[in-house]
C-alpha cells in the first residue's frame, strides 16, 4: 500500500501519527509498526504501507501497489504525481484508491468526480462537530458561514468561479507551469504581516521574474503563528529560495515587521511598503498580469487560489492573496503604481 500526502511530514502528522491516523484506529491485535528513517508501516501478517511525497513526483516512478490512499488530493503543487501514483496501481485481483480531500475544483478532482467508478462520500464541519473543539468550530463558522468559501470548507461543495472576483481558475490553469526558468533575474519574500501576538494568519509568498519578463509564483510558506513565528518563516523562505529581497507591508505592523526579521537575521535584505490606495486598486493591475498571460504558478497552490478565486473588490482581502500582490507589484510594476516604500530603518 501506498500512503502519499503533499509533503512527507503531512503524512505522519495526519495518516499515520495523527489523532485520526492508522496508528491510533488500528486494534492493538493489529497496530502495524510504524519506522519513520524509512517511512514504512508493517503489519503483523506482514502486510506494508511506504510513505511519499506528492511535492517529488518522481519518487512515485517504478512504484507498485494495491492501495492507495492520497490525502488532500486538491492541494498537491504537482498534477503529475497523481498521474505517477496511478501508473504504479497495478497489484492485487482489485487494486484500489482512497481519496480523502478538502474538494476544490482542480482539474484532477473534477476529472475523478466524473468518473464512473468513483464513489463519493461527503462530510460537513458540522457532521464532525462532536470531534472538535468548541472554540475551534465557533471561530470557523462565525469566520466562513454565509459565505461561498464557506461552502466549499464547511459543507464541501465544489465551487464553480466566483463571476466577481478577479481571478478565475481556468485562468490560472492555462498559465500553470512545473518549474520557473533557470535563471530567474530577481526573487522576492513578500509578506502581508499578522501584527498580533495571538497567533493570526501571516501570508508569505516567494516570486521570481524570469528572463521573459514574466513572474513566477515559487512558494505560499503562509503560516499561523506569533511575528516569531512567521518572521522565520519568512527569513527560511529568504535563503531557501536564495531570494533577494524581503518586502513586507507596514500599514499595520510598522517598525515591529523589520525588528522581528531583524530579531531573526540581521542581515536579511529588507524593503518595507505601506499602501497609499485601496486594495482594489493595488490588485487589479496584477490581475491584468494574469490576463495577459505574464505571471505564472508553478504547482499548484490550493489556498491561495482559492483566495484569488473567491475574493471580491469589496470584500476584506485575506493574507495570501495580499502577499501575492506585494510580491509581482515589486518584481514587475515596482514604485509607479500606488505604493509608497519607507525607509529602511537599518540604513
């Protein structure tokens, strides 16, 4: 059996180690052994499970099985690893797989929903309300009930695009690409910071600008956390992308977002923006880049396309999606357009 999730650690956390996961549903007669230095799972009547990562679809490249599960579907960067994972679905009289999935409307779960073989099961927030905490489901509906993300999160329903918003996902679908050029001339860290100690949503999202002139969107490190939190995150996607530069919005934050990127690493290469018009007026000329076929994903990028493909004008505009425009309006339309860059503190 095969167990693939996006990254290698969201399969442990979730299928195997998780409060749901294969160690703590199996009986003790029959609780496999779980030896993470090689990702497998073995059964007493010697049955075994490899863990993957569908961020490394080549791993998947030889690989036979007579099971499948693949957890979040939706959100895997790189269509090919289904495809791969698939191919290698050839053992047993009735080989078979289990999808388990937030349901977005990607390409690969439309195509799966349409197949005649398939069998759906679905299951909303509230179904599971016994499961989860009071707080946790009282801030998720007060946040997503009554909208359509809500739909989609709370009651799983595949949305079609939002005819308002400014992004739609055919769009980005057509412009997807499996890897950014080579040489990319600049690289930035944009990040649409969370001021507060309690642990909201920071977006951070890395982008390149490519020897055509065209971005490519590398990277959503987005994370929940305290400006510790995020700000490492943030300095971690610096150098892991070998970015040059960290852009960070202060409309909100101030002098608090480069002292917590400093705090981190002192020698990071920093510009600080604050916004001078409204949001609309910053997204629109970066949604007209995608129209002209000029900014690129590379992968897939579940929760920010959702944002992009759910967000109105006049909606609040949520984290990932700011981070997104932060990063292109630097790299391809720059000062000219509605931002003003304060000083770098650091000189």
């Amino acid at each position: 059996m095969i167990l693939a999730a996006r990254t290698v650690d969201d399969a442990r956390d979730v299928m195997v180690e998780g409060e749901s996961g294969i160690l703590a549903i199996c009986p003790p007669w029959n609780r496999p052994t779980w030896m993470p230095s090689t990702r497998m799972l073995r059964w007493p009547n010697g049955a075994i499970a490899m863990v993957y990562s569908a961020d490394k679809p080549d791993l998947f490249r030889g690989k036979q099985a007579d099971g499948v599960w693949a957890d979040e579907l939706a959100a895997w960067r790189y269509p090919e690893a289904w495809d791969q994972l698939l191919f290698g679905l050839r053992l047993g009289p009735d080989p078979r797989v289990v999808v388990t999935t937030t349901p977005r409307p990607t390409p690969v779960i439309k195509e799966l929903m349409a197949h005649p073989t398939t069998v759906v099961t679905r299951g909303s927030t509230y179904d599971n309300r016994a499961n989860l905490a009071p707080a946790f489901f009282d801030g998720i509906i007060s946040r997503y009930e009554g909208t359509r993300l809500g739909r989609q999160e709370l009651y799983a329903e595949i949305l079609d695009d939002n005819p308002n918003a400014l992004w739609q996902r055919s769009q980005i679908d057509k412009l997807r690409v499996t890897e950014a050029p080579a040489e990319l001339q600049r690289i930035v860290v944009a990040i649409d910071p969370s001021a507060t100690t309690t642990g909201d949503e920071a977006g951070i999202i890395v982008a390149g600008l490519g020897p055509d002139g065209h971005g490519y969107v590398l990277d959503d490190a987005t994370i929940r956390g305290s400006p510790h939190t995020w700000g490492s995150k943030a300095v971690q996607a610096y150098h892991r992308h070998r970015a040059d530069r960290i852009v960070a919005e202060v409309n909100n934050g101030g002098e608090m977002v480069e002292l917590t990127l400093r705090t981190v690493d002192d020698k990071v290469a920093y510009k600080a923006v604050h916004a001078s018009r409204g949001k609309r007026t910053r997204a629109e000329p970066i949604a007209a880049l995608y129209e002209q076929g000029r900014v690129h994903h590379v992968g897939t990028f579940a929760e920010l396309e959702d944002e992009m493909c759910d967000w109105e004008p006049e909606m609040p505009s949520p984290n990932r999606m700011d981070a997104l425009v932060w990063a292109l309006t630097e790299l391809m339309l720059g000062a000219a357009h509605h931002v003003e860059y304060a000083p770098n503190l650091w000189g």
